[in-house]
C-alpha cells in the first residue's frame, strides 16, 4: 500500500519497527530511537562492527530509509526541476547522489537516486526527511507528466558493507538477473562487473531486488532494496553463507564508517541553514544544466561572504570533539571562536580522534592548527583534508 | 568474580565495594552497556579530594561520554592504571578488572541495595 494520496502519516507513529525486527532481538541487539524508528544500535560491540566493514564485511538493516518513486513520460525533467542534479543524465541502472534544495539554497535532504527504467525514478530519502521529501516531489513535479509515490512502507533496505561483500553476494544461493532463463552464474558475472553507483535489477528467492553498488561506510558494498516480507530471509541467507566473515552492524558503527569516510550526515553537516558548497558540495549541483531548478537563483548567488565552510580536523589522544562543541584559533582566554564541530568520534580505524566542523573561512586551510573546546579543556586540532579514511586500490 | 550482591550501588549506575575504610567504586555492567566501546577513561589522581555527588571522571565512549560521579566524600588512594591504559575493561569485566577508583572513606552516604538498583534499572 502506498500513500501516493497523502492520507497516511506513519512519521507520527513513535515506535516504527523494522520487518527485521525480531531477527534483531533474537541477535541481542541494543536498540536506539532514530527518526521515530527503533533500529539496532549495536550488536555487541561498535569497535568489532566497524573492524568488521573494515576487514571483512557487515550488514546493516536501513529499512527505515524512504524510497519514493518517480514515474512517468517527464520523470527526468520533473527531477532535473525538483533535484540539484542532472538526473537526466544518468543512465538506466545507474545512481547519482543529489541534494533536494529549498528556495534559498538549503539543503532540505541528500539523497541517492536511481534510475530504474526510462520513465523510472527511485529517490532515496533519509527517514526523519521521509515526509518533507515525498511532499516536496509531489510539490515540484506536478507541472510534470509524472507521479510520485512514497513506497518507503513495501520497501526494506539491507546493506552488505566490506571487502568480502562481492564475494559473499556471490556465494549467496537464491539470486538471479531478472528475467526469463536467469541463474546464478549470470548472476554472479553481472554482479563482478556491476560498477560503483550502478543497479541490477535481480531476483532473490524469486521476487525482485534492487542490488545497488552503493553505501555510506567508505569500503565496497552493495545495497540490497526488497519486499518487507523477504527481508528476514535475506539477512539470515547472507548470514548463513558469510558465517564469520559477515557481523551484523548497528547505526553506531554506522556513523563512526561514515564519519572516517568524511560522508555527511544530514543534520550534522547538512541542513537547511547551509548552502551546499560551504559542505563541499558545490559539485553536486549541475548550474551547468539547462533551464531553472529549485534554488538555482540562490545557489548562483552563494553564501555570504565569511559564511562558515565544512573542514576535516584530527587531534592525538583518545578524547573525541563532539557535536556542538566549540572551535577557536587559540587555547587562551583571547582566543577567538572560529566554529563548531558538527560530528566526532575517535576514529576505529585510525587510533586518533576525528571530526568535521563548520569554521570561518579564514581558518579552514588544510593544517592550520585550532582548538576545540572538549568540556573545558582546549584539545589541539588540525585542519586535515576529508577523507579521513580512503580504502586501499 | 565479584559476588554483586555484595556491593552497593548509585542512581549514576556506579557501584561501591566496602572494605573497612577503602571503598572500590566502578561503573556497573548495565552503565558499560549502555556507553558502548569504551575508549577513553579519565580519573582523577591517588591524592585527590572528591565530594559525594560531584563529577570526578570520564568514560567516554565511541558514541558519548558519561560522566563519573564520586557516589562517597573521601581521598582517592588508587586509581585503575590498566583501566586507563585499556578502557575496553569496563566493558569486559565492569565488576571485576575494570574498576576505576579506590577511595578512603570515614562514612557511607545511604546507597541503593543489589535489589534496589535491578529495580532502577528494570532487570
């Protein structure tokens, strides 16, 4: 059941669950609030999780993200209005990651979004963005000869992250290409020579999946887009076949894969108050496209001069800057305040603490020496250029 | 292994080992589960005064910090080098290895009981 008319309003509901929520539990896992879901936020252990992607491979259940589909003759140019970028320049079975962008310039969501046929969209919201972003295409397409529906509900999301996802997707029984005559040897060719930020339309277990080459841990992987009901199926088939090598993963491990891979994360480093060249984004908007597009006019502008931009900082010890605190130029009572860290963590990976922080232009430049404010005490940081964490060739 | 009947506890999830006049306080297993990996362990020094109910330390984890308050007046004698050195022990053996603190203290504010504390906690 989609809600295309609007008539349903599952974001009030508090307590959403995952359709693998009782896989979760029967795992043990400690579970967290996020945007009204309750999803898994550790297994057992963030560190061993992150390790995991890293070294093996993880899974990771994102079905609490939105997928809204858009259809029809004028669906490219419909995006091509709504969206930041060209999405009519993407081919079929192709993705793009694109920024929905208010009227003057914000960013409203980032999204991934996936060409699925000619006249055939699937953008993928965040989940506390669902409803903004559903309405905002319903909003902006309806010049356009096309719909727009919120399938997010008949939509489960499962990631298979790491340097063993190929061959674990491989090894899985029950995939095929879709279509007549498929089998698994087509399957796992198709597979090995999907590209980053390309789709195959598949068959598991005889429904379809959308096996995506795409993910937010900064490692290889694959997302895998499926019916509710087989979602469990799946999660255990991938389990099964990885044993060892695949460990479930919470949205800890999550942010801290993400936050190394110097990825965003909307409402940390995205938001309405900023533009999306003072997060190093300016790329993802296509100013080179024809015709005009939501925010366009405010984008040409820019930010105000001295508008805050998004930098990379370390530190050494082990104490993590944190959301929210404060960033200055110095570690004396005269020092100014240049910005704020808008997510931290001490890097898995790295041994040292990491961060990303909106700071004044002037002291944004790779290795310049700053201080952020960890409850108190001022913890030398240097300006290091993102990513943190780039996976070996 | 520590018999956690034993000891007593914190409404700030710590718990408290009396031994005459020493008192070994820790964080409890359901505070290291609620923090996640711990990765960072602050306390203060053998020799510093703490006063019952103030922050003395911190457990920072992968996705936050908690704070450690001093759950009895008195003067650290000791406090857990290895912890320090290895903070993943709060997570592995909160009740055991993994204490933090080793305190003189001349008396005992009133505390939470073993079963009052799983009542706090809901276990």
């Amino acid at each position: 059941m989609t809600d295309a008319t609007g008539t349903t309003d599952p974001g009030t509901a508090t307590e959403r669950r995952s359709p693998l929520d009782e896989v979760h539990r029967a795992a043990g896992a400690s579970f967290t609030d996020f945007a009204g879901w309750q999803m898994p936020v550790r297994y057992s252990s963030d560190l061993a999780e992150h390790r995991a992607v890293r070294e093996h491979a993880g899974l990771f259940d994102l079905s609490h993200m939105g997928e809204i589909l858009v259809v029809g003759p004028e669906a490219s140019d419909a995006l091509d209005y709504a969206l930041a970028g060209k999405l009519s320049a993407i081919a079929e079975g192709q993705a793009k990651y694109s920024l929905l962008l208010a009227r003057d310039g914000g960013v409203v969501d980032d999204l991934v979004v996936y060409r699925t046929g000619e006249d055939r969209y699937m953008v993928v919201a965040n989940a506390s963005n669902r409803e903004v972003v559903a309405e905002e295409l319903r909003n902006r397409t309806s010049p356009f000869d096309c719909e727009v529906f919120d399938e997010s509900d008949d939509v489960a999301l499962i990631a298979l992250q790491g340097p063993d996802a190929l061959e674990v997707l491989q090894q899985t029984e029950g995939f095929g290409v879709q279509g007549p005559g498929n089998d698994d040897e087509d399957f796992d060719a198709a597979l090995e020579g999907l590209k980053y930020y390309r789709a195959l339309a598949a068959e598991f277990d005889g429904e379809p999946v959308l096996v995506a080459r795409t993910g937010y841990t900064g490692e290889d992987g694959f997302e895998l887009y499926l019916s509710p009901d087989r979602a469990a199926r799946l999660w255990e088939a991938l389990r099964e076949t990885g044993g060892p090598r695949v460990v479930p993963c919470g949205l800890a491990s999550r942010d801290t894969l993400r936050l190394e891979a110097g990825m965003p994360l909307y409402g940390h480093e995205l938001s309405r108050d900023i533009l999306p060249v003072q997060a190093g984004l300016g790329r993802v908007v296509a100013l080179s496209k024809e015709g005009d597009f939501v925010g366009r006019a405010a984008i040409e502008q820019g930010p105000a001069d001295g508008a805050p931009v998004l930098v990379g900082l370390t530190a050494e010890g082990r104490r993590a800057p944190r959301a929210g605190y404060e960033v200055y130029d110095g570690d004396g009572d005269d020092a100014r305040r240049v910005g704020e860290i808008t997510s931290g963590a001490l890097s898995p990976t790295l041994g040292h603490p990491v961060a990303m922080a909106f700071v004044a232009p002037d002291a944004a430049e790779p290795g310049s020496q700053l201080f952020v404010d960890v409850r108190g005490t001022r913890i030398a940081a240097s300006v290091t250029p993102l990513p943190f964490y780039k996976r070996g060739a | 292994m520590t018999d956690r009947t034993d000891l007593q506890y914190t409404e700030e999830h710590e718990w408290v080992k009396v031994d005459g006049e020493t008192v070994t306080i820790g964080i409890t297993d359901y505070a290291a589960e609620k923090l996640g990996d711990v990765v960072y362990v602050d306390l203060p020094a053998a020799g510093t005064a703490i006063t019952s109910g103030t922050v003395v330390g911190e457990i920072e984890s992968t996705k936050s910090v908690g704070e450690l308050f001093a759950p009895v007046d008195g003067e650290v004698v000791e406090s857990n080098q290895a912890v320090v050195d290895s903070p993943e022990l709060v997570n592995s053996d909160p009740f055991g290895e993994g204490w933090l603190l080793k305190v003189t203290a001349a008396s005992l504010p009133k505390l939470l009981s073993h079963d009052e504390y799983r009542a706090l906690t809901g276990e």
